[in-house]
C-alpha cells in the first residue's frame, strides 16, 4: 500500500467493497488506480514487487486484481464495477458459492481474476474466465482450477488450447455436431469424444475404426456404440481395448462368453465385474484366470458379484483359507493350495487310470485290426490320444508348482481343443491305415511333451 494524492476531479467512482469504500480513478494512460478512503493508493506492482522479494500477499491485492479485470473488460462502468466490488468484499463461502452458481459474467470475471478456482466449475465459465484462472500468478490456483474445471462448457471448443478441447469433448452437454467436429481433432481430443455419451452412432463408427489403441478403448467402452463395431473391437490386437468392450453391457452375451477364453488376463478380470452373465460363465472365468496375474482380483470380483453361484463362493473361500494358512504356516512349510476342484481331481485320476485300461484295449484290438479296420478300434485310438494329451500335459508341468492337478484343472480354450483332436484324428486314421495303432500312445505322448501343444501360455 503506498500514499498517494488524489487531485481534484480524479475520483471517478467510489464502491464499496467489504463495508470500506474504495475510489477509482482512470488514469491517462488507460489504467485503474484503486485508493481506500483514507487516500493510500492500492498499488498492484508494488505488491507483486514485495512478494518478489519474500514478502506476504496483502489481504487487498485480489481484491485490487478482481477490479482490474472488470475494468479491462466493461471500462469505468459503475454498475459493473460495483458488483465487482461488492463480490469481492464478501466471505470465502459466499464467494465459493457465487464462483459455482451465478450466471453474472462481472462476478465470475472478477472471481477468477481474484484466483477463485470454482469459477471453472461453473457451466457460464467462459473463455475470458477460464485463462484468467489458467494463467493465475498462484501455481495453487492454477492447480485448483483444473481440478474443478475438469469438465468445461461447450462454449469453450474453439479455444486454442489442446487442454482446454479435451476438457470440453468430456461434457455430455456437447451438442452432436461439435462432438463430430472434435471427432478429427488430436487423439486426445478424440478419446474423450469416444467417451462422450452424448456422441452419435456414426462417429462412434469412425472413431472405432481409427488406429490409436486409446480412442479405440474409450469407444469400445461407451454404452452407445454400435454392436457391429463394438464386436470389432472385441477382436483388436490390444488387451485393454478388448477389455473396454468386455465390460460393455450392450455387448451381445455371445460374444461375451466369447472373451472368457482370451489369451490375456485382463479380459477375464473386466468380465468378473458383469452381473448379467451367467452362473457357468463366472464359473469358467474363475477356471481361465487361475494362471492369471490378475488371478487374485478377478476372485475378488467374483467372490463381489451378486451373480456368483454358491458353488464357486465356497471355492473361493476355500481359496482365501488356504492362502491365510499358508501365510501364518511356519517357514519351511508348503501347504497346498486348492486350486482344483474335487470333480477336477477325479477327473485328472479318471485320466491317468482310463490310460492304463485304453492301453490293453488297443493290445486286445490289434488283432481285429489285421483283418480291416474297425469302428471299435478307431473308437479306441481316439480316447487313446485324447489320454494321451493329458498324460503329456501332466507330464509337462510337473516340474512347475503347485501341482500338476492345478495345472490341469485349467481347460484349454476351443481354439487349442479344436488343433488337439484335429492332430489326435489325424494321427488315428493314418496308423490305423497303415496298421500301427500300437504306435499312437508313445507317438501322441511324445509329440505333447516334446512340442508343448497342450497349452498356449499367456502373454
């Protein structure tokens, strides 16, 4: 605050601003000069000067800075500046209140040039506004601006600033014809257009059809996407984009059960969520993701959804009992974990006796065969190499925990049964042609260790 002398006919206009009267004066040079009633001038410059030297802010530079800027905008308007006047003179939550409420452009103009971060949560925040609160001398208001301006009017899509376009394409209030024009803007821009539940089918299409993987996945999650280009998307090269489009409720259940089998993990977590699918599908969720890294909060999801059957709750909470025992176990210790089921265990036994019994089958057949082939025998040398195929896998992971019954308890997705019985027919009808059925189990059993055909890994 500095002293200054006011000559006579300077005073332009007094306001009052928090029960003390203030006059306002132009100068020659088309600035505004603020004095309290006592005649001090109310010096900007010389604030910011103390600040840069160390000091405090004075409690009446905001103030000073709010009149500025209506003065800059409306000129020596007495009603305007003393509605700025009056605005600035009232108390933090009356003033919050204004920043969010009021439709005035002098009080939001004057509440952002004070640094009143709420003003950019207002839906009358304009572009004057906005860049007084961006560009504010305080980093914290800046920061706080963007943290309440995080969706901004649609009055605000032709500024210049990439940030600003991307905060406006999230506002649902965006009419179809300004989405579709952010619709080729930059990829940022884009990615919220696809959010946008307000943005036309058409769009949608053509934004679904572009190469960024993030415009891909804002789209794929949208409600209103078309279900040919959603069902496209289900397909895209990029796990996150597919599952975007697994946690699609408009996604036909098709399709859905379709993605249970993907070959990344993410898929199956953002399927656990979906309280439409039913119990078998969660079922099976739970089955493909026991190798996932996401294993433990796809359980959790599961173990969340309303749609869980009670069958697969008392396995995941056989699940989370087992791991609380492992982990008070003393060190040395390796409890095992249920990660089959008893059907599973029965099952994986059922396999290895059901090999021994097929093995004397095609001893006892063998004869059969000499004479021409033989329906029973061709029976036989199928279920041989389907065991086979199971006694290759447990083989095959027996050396990697936990066990080699958790390992099969994961059953292999239709694409890798489909090669499996292609290569097991196969192989049948040219041994059995050329009379060497007794070669299949060696032969089957070898390829399966060798090649590791069972499972494809994940990525």
């Amino acid at each position: 605050m500095a002293v200054g002398a006011i000559q006579p006919g300077e005073v332009h206009l007094r306001v009052m601003s928090a029960g003390r009267p203030l006059l306002l004066t132009e100068t020659p040079d088309g600035r505004l000069l603020v004095f309290t009633g006592r005649h001090e001038v109310l010096d900007r410059e010389a604030a910011e000067v103390i600040m840069a030297l160390g000091g405090g802010e004075p409690v009446w530079l905001r103030t000073v800075e709010g009149l500025e800027a209506v003065y800059a905008d409306r000129g020596m308007s007495p009603e305007a500046l003393a509605v700025a006047g009056d605005t600035l003179g009232r108390k933090q939550p009356e003033r919050s209140n204004l920043a969010k409420t009021s439709a005035d452009p002098v009080v939001l103009l004057a509440l952002a040039a004070a640094g009143q971060p709420n003003v950019a949560a207002n839906p009358n925040c304009t572009a004057r506004t906005w860049d007084l609160l961006a560009d504010h001398r305080d980093p914290g208001v800046q920061a706080k601006a963007k943290e309440e301006g995080k969706i901004l009017p649609p009055g605000l899509g032709n500024h210049p600033d990439l940030d600003v376009r991307v905060r406006v394409a999230r506002n649902p209030a965006c009419s179809a014809q300004l989405l579709a024009t952010f619709a080729a803007d930059r990829p940022e821009v884009q990615a919220e257009v696809g959010a946008n539940p307000s943005t036309d089918r058409s769009t949608l299409a053509m934004l679904a059809a572009l190469p960024d993987q993030t415009v891909n996945a804002a789209v794929a999650a949208n409600p209103h996407t078309p279900p040919a280009a959603l069902k496209r998307l289900t397909k895209h090269r990029t796990a996150t984009v597919r599952a975007a489009a697994a946690a699609n409720l408009t996604l036909p259940p098709r399709a859905t059960t379709r993605l249970i089998w993907d070959r990344d993990g993410v898929v199956r977590f953002a399927l656990a969520q979906r309280e439409d699918l039913s119990p078998t599908a969660l079922s099976w969720i739970e089955r493909y993701a026991r190798r996932d890294r996401l294993y433990r909060q796809t359980r959790w999801r599961l173990a969340h959804n309303a749609a869980t059957p009670p069958s697969l709750h008392r396995h995941l909470d056989a699940i989370r009992n087992a791991e609380l025992a492992a982990a008070k176990a003393p060190k040395g210790t390796k409890p095992r974990r249920p990660v089959a089921r008893p059907r599973w265990i029965a099952g994986t036994a059922a396999v290895f006796i059901g090999g021994v019994v097929v093995l004397f089958c095609l001893v006892y057949l063998l004869a059969d065969i000499r004479t021409g082939p033989s329906i029973g025998a061709a029976v036989a040398v199928l279920v041989a190499g389907v065991t086979a195929w199971g006694v290759g896998k447990a083989y095959r992971w027996s050396k990697r925990g936990p066990s080699v019954v958790g390992r099969l308890s994961r059953p292999p997705t239709p694409g890798t049964a489909a090669i499996n019985l292609f290569v097991v027919v196969a192989i049948a009808i040219v041994l059995i042609r050329t009379n060497h059925v007794a070669l299949i189990l060696p032969l089957e059993l070898g390829a399966r260790i060798a090649m590791g055909i069972p499972q494809r890994r994940r990525q």
